[in-house]
C-alpha cells in the first residue's frame, strides 16, 4: 500500500469511528400517550402521583365531614391544601402531587377551592393596580375573600430494603384535613404503594 492509500484507508476509518460516535450518542425518542403507567427507575413518578392523589382525595370526601358540614353551614366546604413535606430517601417534586390534589378536590364539584398563599399574594397585587388603574367600576375590591374552611397537609415517605439485584421501594403517603377554626383533624389518611425493582447483573 503506497502512503496516498494509506492515508485515503486512514481518513475512511476516522470517519467512521466518527460516524459511529454521532450514532451512538444520538437519543432515540418514542412517543408515549401521557396516562400510559411507565417505570423505568423504580422511583416516585407521575403515575404515583396521580394515582394517589385520586385515591386519598376521593377516601376524604367520601367521609362524614363534608356532609356534616354542608348540613350545619348550608354551604360547601372550602378547602386549601398546605404543605406535603418529602421524607423520602429520593428527589420527589411534591409541587407535581399538590397540583394533582388541587385538581382532584376542584374538579370532585363536593368541595369549593381556596387559592394558595402565593397565588392570593399574586391576585391581591392585581387589585392593588386595578384600584390604582382600572375604572372604578370594574376595579375589585379588596377584602372580599374566602377563608378556608380546612386545610389539607402531610408528608411522603420511604423505607429501602435492598440485597444484590433486587430492592423493594415502600413509600407511605400521609394526608390529614385539619379544621383551621379548631385545629381538629376530620380526616386522615395512608396509602401505601410498594414496588420490587429488579436489576440485571452485569456480567464481564
């Protein structure tokens, strides 16, 4: 092989490993329908958060307390939901599982839904310029809202049992509904999910 062809093999072979490297680091992408349940990791997901938020939301409204405040008060009960702490050995966006509970207590038609304490700052800015900007009669005024009647709270947690490949995750879901005019709790609730993650061995 004279050096000319020698240099023309080389060239092909760079190009090739190259071409093989922008091949290999190129994602393949797969379209999923969104309420399709997907684990890859074993860790907290969207499903779980949907999932249980369902599940404990409708176990809450479907006791006592919302009927008997609906017959003493006349009203439905206005409901907003505080902080869900994560005490889970894992990342879990528990803003994702509050957004799921909203939506699951507003859209249930046997509740009335109380905004967050950043989203009532956000409106009460809008009625500071409206008083300042907007004709007076269209201005709101302020003043005018609804406490809530309850507020809902809880925690996320986890126990790992783990041994070679295999590793069960066990996560305990903790809601109670607390009257904010007495601090009683009309309602508590647990759901428990647990899930067996198995590995491949690697094998060299």
């Amino acid at each position: 092989m004279d050096r000319f062809s020698g240099f023309v093999a080389g060239c092909a072979g760079v190009a090739l490993i190259l071409g093989l490297a922008a091949c290999a680091s190129t994602p393949k992408i797969t379209r999923e329908d969104s309420s399709k349940q997907i684990d890859i990791s074993g860790n907290w997901n969207d499903t779980d958060s949907q999932l249980v938020s369902a599940e404990m939301v409708k176990d809450s409204l479907g006791r006592p307390w919302v009927d008997d405040f609906i017959v003493n008060k006349g009203v439905k009960p206005r409901v907003i939901v505080g902080t869900v702490l994560n005490k889970s050995h894992e990342h879990i966006n528990t803003e994702t599982f509050v957004d799921d509970l909203e939506r699951e207590l507003t859209n249930s038609g046997r509740v009335k839904f109380v905004a967050s304490k950043e989203q009532r700052d956000e409106v009460r800015q809008e009625r500071s310029d409206m008083a300042q900007n907007a004709s007076a009669d269209t201005a709101k005024s302020s003043g005018q809202e609804y406490a809530a009647d309850f507020m809902l709270r809880g925690q996320i947690n986890t126990i790992m049992d783990e041994a070679g490949t295999t590793a069960l995750k066990y996560y305990q879901v903790e809601l109670e509904l607390i009257d904010t005019t007495t601090n009683e709790k009309v309602w508590i609730g647990q759901k428990k999910i647990k899930k067996l993650v198995q590995r491949n061995s690697v094998k060299f």
